[in-house]
C-alpha cells in the first residue's frame, strides 16, 4: 500500500514539473478561456445572458461594461468571488442590486477561468486572471 501511494505521489510530482515546462509561459489563456465559457453558460449566464448584454435594469452588463474596463481585473474578481452589492454604474445606467459570492463548488481555477473568459469576450479589453490572483482576493470560506 505505502510503496503504491509513494509510487503514485512520484508520477504526480514527474507530471507537475513535466506540465509546467510545458506552461513555462504562464497560465494557458486558451484552456482558461476554454473553462471559463463553460462555468459562463452553466452560471453567469442566467443572468448576464448569452452574449453578456445583460438583462434590462436587474443584471448590468458585461459586454463591452465600462465598469469592467475601469474597474480591472482585480475588483471584478473581488467582486465574482466575494459578490457585489449596492448602486453601480455600467455603460450609463444605473443598478442597484446584489450578485452573490460565487458557489463555493467552483474551485480558484474555474473561478480565473470564469473571469479570463469575461475579460476576454464581447469586445472587452483583455487581460488573465491566475488561480493565484483569486487566491489572494477570496475571502475565507465559511
Ligand atoms: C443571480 C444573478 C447573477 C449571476 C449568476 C451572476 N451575476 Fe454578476 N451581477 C449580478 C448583479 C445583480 C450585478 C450588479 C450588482 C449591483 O447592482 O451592485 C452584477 C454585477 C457584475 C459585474 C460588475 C458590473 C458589470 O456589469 O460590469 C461583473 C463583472 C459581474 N457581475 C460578473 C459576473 C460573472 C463573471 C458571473 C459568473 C461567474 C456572474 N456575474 C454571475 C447578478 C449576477
């Protein structure tokens, strides 16, 4: 049993330092953005909507927002991984709901995926969020 795990625990290591010399360059935009449109549609898309237009004066958008644009990649993620709430406003318009924290089922990784992906949709002006930046912004789970 302890001879498999360790066994285990060595191709673990070998594949960990395999992948990153493959990843030498940084976290993988196109798997992020690969990830980050599936949690897209299984999540934000009830409310922001298929194409982040967003839904009438309820849920702002995301497509081309103004707020992401001058806010950064750090506030938005503070505010997907924590949740937002109050008067903001997006593209000249007024809203004053509340989007609450993201699931604790999705991990950092889906979490800077999620992100990547808006960041990098609908005419917004890019940027990658690692699972590392979430790290630092999440609040302890309670
Ligand atoms: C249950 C509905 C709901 C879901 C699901 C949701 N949001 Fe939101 N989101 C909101 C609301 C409502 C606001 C505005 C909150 C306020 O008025 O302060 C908002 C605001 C935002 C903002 C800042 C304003 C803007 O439009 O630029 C961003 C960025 C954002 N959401 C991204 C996301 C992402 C990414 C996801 C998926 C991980 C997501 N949201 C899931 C409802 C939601």
């Amino acid at each position: 049993m302890k001879t498999s795990f360790m066994q285990f625990a060595i191709a673990i290591v070998g594949l960990l330092i395999f992948s990153d010399t493959i990843h030498a360059a940084g976290p993988d935009k196109a798997a992020l953005m690969k990830r980050g449109q599936v949690v897209y549609t299984e999540y934000c898309k009830t409310c922001h909507q298929a194409n982040g237009q967003g839904l009438s004066t309820v849920y702002p958008p995301l497509a081309g927002s103004d707020y992401v644009k001058t806010k950064g990649a750090k506030v938005v993620t503070d505010n997907v991984v924590n949740g937002l709430k109050g008067p903001i406003i997006v593209n000249g318009k007024k809203f004053n709901n509340v989007m609450t924290a993201l699931p604790a089922k999705y991990t950092n990784a889906d979490a800077a995926a999620v992100i990547t992906f808006v960041l990098n949709s609908w005419g917004n002006n890019g940027g990658i969020v690692s699972e590392a930046d979430v790290k630092k912004v999440r609040k302890a789970s309670k």
